[in-house]
C-alpha cells in the first residue's frame, strides 16, 4: 500500500508540474507585459527589416553599417509619416471649428430625427392601433397615481450643501492616475529603435550563440524553427503591410471620388483598421463616417458610402488576404479567435496585433519538435 501511495503521489506530482509552470508564465506575461510587448515588436520589426539588411550586404556593406542605414531610413519614414498625419490632424481640427461645426450638429441632428421617424413608423406597423391607445390609457392612469402619490407625500428637507468642487478634473484625476503606465510605456518604447538595431547587427552573433545551447539533432531542429519562425512572421507582418496599403490606396482614391475632406488620412485609418481582427470593420467605419458629417445631408449618402467601406473590407479579408497572409501561417480559426481572446486579456490591444505572429512562432517550433508535433497539426488548417 505504501508503494501504491508512494506510486500515486509521483503521478500527482508529475502531473501538476507543468499546470503550475503554466500558471507562472501566465503571471509572467501579464506581470511584465509593457517589457514583453517591446521586446516582441522589436523583434517583427526586425524581422521585417533584416531583407533589406541583407540587400545592402549584397553590395559590400557591412552589416553593422546596413543595420545602421536600414534603421535610419526606418525612424525617417516613421517621422514623415507621423508629421504627415499630424498635419492632416491639426488641419481638420481647425477646419472643423471654423467652417463645419454648426453643419455637423446639423447634420446629426438630422440623422437623428430620421432615425426617430423610421423608429415610429416601425412602431405603428408592428403594434397595432388598439394596443397603442390602452398602452397611451394605462400609461396617463399611471401618470395620475403618480402625481397624486407625489401631493401626498411630505415635503422633503432641503438637501445638504454639496462638498466643494475637487481641485483636479476628473480628466486630469485619470490623467494623474496614469502618469505612471504612460511613463513606462514612453520609456520602453524608446529602446524599440535599439532594439531593433542590435537584433539587426548582431544577427549572425545572436544566431550562432543561440544554437550552441544546443548539440547535434536538436541544433538542427532549432536551427529549422528559427527559420521557420521569421518566415512567418516576416511573412505575416509584410503580407498585413502590403494588404493595409492597397486598402489605404483604394479608400483614399474612393473617399477623393466621393467628395470627402482629407482623403489621405482618413483613407489610410480606414484601410489599416479594417485588418484588424474582428473588429476591424467598425473600425474601418469610423473615419469616414465621421468625415462625412461635414460634407453628407442624406442618408442614401451614409448608406453608400458604408456599403464601399463594407464592400471593400469584405473583398479584402476574403480573397486577398487568405493569399497575402493565410497561407503563411496556416492557423485554423477556432485557434486565432482563441489566441486573439487570449492575448487580447494578457495585454489589451498590443496582445490583439501580437497574437497571430506569436500563435504562428509557437506553430513553428511544434511543426520542428518530433515530441510535439500533434499539437502543431493541432494549431493548423
């Protein structure tokens, strides 16, 4: 009996290794979120970056000098961007206070009467005249009651003076209570270029440093998952790249054609958040619709202009990007809305982008291991 214990209590204790191990990766990840996030983004920018690395070093550059060129022309074309996008900014808010603002709240209190008009005439078909007058009966009754119960009841004492107002607004109260995330977020994005840098020239290093933790076969095996790796990353962040541009391309060239103010910003929002897993179509949504308060009187306009958002983001996500990036990373989709939900509650909004490339790395190292392949053919289509 003692031995079957002894027996027993191994078999427990084997088992709940690596439910605990799980458990302290969870906490990990979530505990050190903002520093894992950082690392992981500057590693799929990196991965994006090393082809044109090796371009250069095609032609004599040595790597250190590529990185260094690569990078630098990286950060300029972030800040043109980013200076581009602020202007357009700065322009529409200004726009927007001098020639549009009574137009806008004209125009949504218009959509807004529409809608209560569409609302009432949907009532008066669905219920029938009848009903309607014992609901408008029941509800004067219930009116009266109350009245007479109000008379009836003794006048309240005047209310205690209010507190005076707090020094801060609640604005700046969230503001203050987040001073501290925003720092450190601020803080470790400023090691992405760095980050990137040194991934980039210290490549061949890193690499060869890597693999000798690990000796014969299992070099090999770690060898092709790193490879397999940054193919699929590399893969899946270049073919969303390539997909949010032509979006971006054909929304802002539609938006000009339909008369909308800032074709340029709003074209590109709306074509990059349509990749946006699930929720990408409202978001794609958004900015043209809000742009269009400006300029749209009718509702038939809304309408088109919903319908070629929609028309456009459904064309993208149904025979483009299973080509562009479907193909590379071979996930089923009950795995990416499991994988999307579960890095989504890990780190918000960066685990929604991340979850994807990093299912996909996971895919790849399964696919390598002989121990853990099923789950690799698991992950897959």
């Amino acid at each position: 009996m003692a031995l079957v214990a002894r027996r027993l209590d191994e078999m427990s204790q084997t088992r709940a290794f690596p439910v605990i191990a799980f458990g302290v990766v969870i906490a990990l990840l979530y505990w050190a979120r903002i520093f894992f996030i950082t690392f992981f983004t500057a590693v799929a920018i990196a991965f994006i970056l090393e082809p044109f690395v090796a371009l250069l070093m095609r032609i004599r550059f040595p790597r250190s000098l590529a990185s260094f060129v690569v990078c630098s022309v990286a950060l300029l074309a972030v800040y043109l961007i980013g200076l581009g996008a602020f202007t357009q900014v700065a322009s529409l808010t200004e726009d927007y206070q001098q020639n549009y603002g009574q137009k806008v709240a004209a125009a949504v209190q218009n959509v807004r009467t529409r809608i209560e008009e569409m609302e009432k005439a949907t009532y008066q078909l669905v219920v029938p005249a009848r009903q309607q007058q014992q609901q408008k009966q029941q509800q004067q009754q219930l009116d009266s009651r109350q009245r007479k119960k109000k008379a009836a009841e003794p006048v309240a004492p005047a209310p205690p003076p209010e507190p005076p107002a707090p020094d801060r607004l609640p604005v700046t109260e969230y503001l203050f209570a987040r001073l501290g995330s925003l720092y450190q977020i601020l803080l470790m994005s400023s090691f992405v270029p760095f980050l990137v840098y040194f991934m980039l020239s210290w490549r061949d290093h890193a690499h060869r440093s890597f693999l000798q933790f690990f000796d014969g076969e299992d070099r090999i095996i770690a060898a092709k998952s790193l490879e397999r790796i940054a193919e699929m990353v590399r893969g899946f962040v270049v073919g969303n790249f390539a997909l949010g541009l032509l979006l971006a391309s054909f929304s802002s060239l539609i938006f000009w054609k339909l008369g909308l103010p800032y074709p340029m910003l709003t074209g590109p929002l709306s074509g990059f958040f349509s990749l946006v897993p699930y929720i990408g179509l409202p978001l794609a949504l958004a900015p043209p619709l809000m742009v269009s308060l400006m300029v749209f009187q009718s509702i038939s306009s809304y309408l088109l202009l919903a319908a070629i958002v929609m028309l456009l983001h459904i064309l993208a996500l149904n025979l483009l990007y299973p080509k562009l990036v479907g193909s590379r990373v071979h996930l089923n989709p009950l795995v990416v809305t499991v994988a999307l939900m579960f890095w989504g509650f890990l780190w918000d909004a960066a685990g929604l982008v991340l979850a994807i490339p990093l299912t996909a790395g996971i895919k790849a190292v399964c696919d390598n291991v002989a121990s853990l392949r099923q789950y690799g053919k698991f992950l897959g289509d």
